[in-house]
C-alpha cells in the first residue's frame, strides 16, 4: 500500500502532456521508487488503441506491456518484445522483476483520452 501512495505521488509529480496528441508519462530509474524491472534508464508509457499500453525508450524502440497491446501487434515487426529489456528478479531465479505498476498507470492514460 505505501509503494502504491508513493507511485501515485510520482505519477502526479513526473506526468506530462507530450507535445504530440499522444499523453504520456515518462520514468526513469533514478527517480523510480521501488525495484527498477528494466535494463534501461528511461521509459516513457502511452495508451493507444483500446487500453494497449506501450512503452517508448530513448533509442526509439517501442514494447507492448500489457496482453491487449501485445496481441494488437503481435505481427507488427516494429513493436519488439519487452522480454529484451524485462529484468530477472535478483530474490527468485525462475521470476522477473514486476512492471505492473507501469501498466496501471498506463491505463490510467486510456481513460483520461
């Protein structure tokens, strides 16, 4: 419960409107509290379609994060697989490291469009 007030705090801290007609939030792993589950610094989530989270990092390269926007592009070559950054939880071998968070407040995008 303390890990979800202090990410909504964040949300409410670091959210911004893109120039762009898509809205997005931006994360970095400096200012991210809790366990950081990406092997990059920065990721910026959007909602599109109908409730397709994605996430945007600063090379350019797109991920779905939640099953509505990995089945929406399943067969799009530009979207690539967040298993290629997803990180292995440090605390149990077989597991990685949750971005639930990221989608919730993805979603949270989907509504305010």
């Amino acid at each position: 419960m303390k890990n979800l007030c202090l990410f909504t705090v964040l949300f409410l801290i670091f959210s911004c409107n893109s120039p762009s007609s898509i809205n997005t939030l931006k994360f970095s792993k400096h200012d991210y509290i809790g366990e950081w589950p990406f092997a990059i610094d920065e990721i910026e989530v959007y909602c599109s379609g109908y409730k397709e989270i994605y996430g945007r990092t600063n090379n350019g390269k797109i991920y779905a994060l939640n099953g509505s926007a990995k089945g929406a592009s399943h067969n799009d070559t530009s979207i690539s697989k967040i298993e290629e950054i997803w990180l292995d939880d440090p605390k149990w071998a077989v597991l990685k490291i949750s971005y639930g968070d990221f989608i919730t407040q993805g979603l949270k995008l989907c509504e305010n469009k």
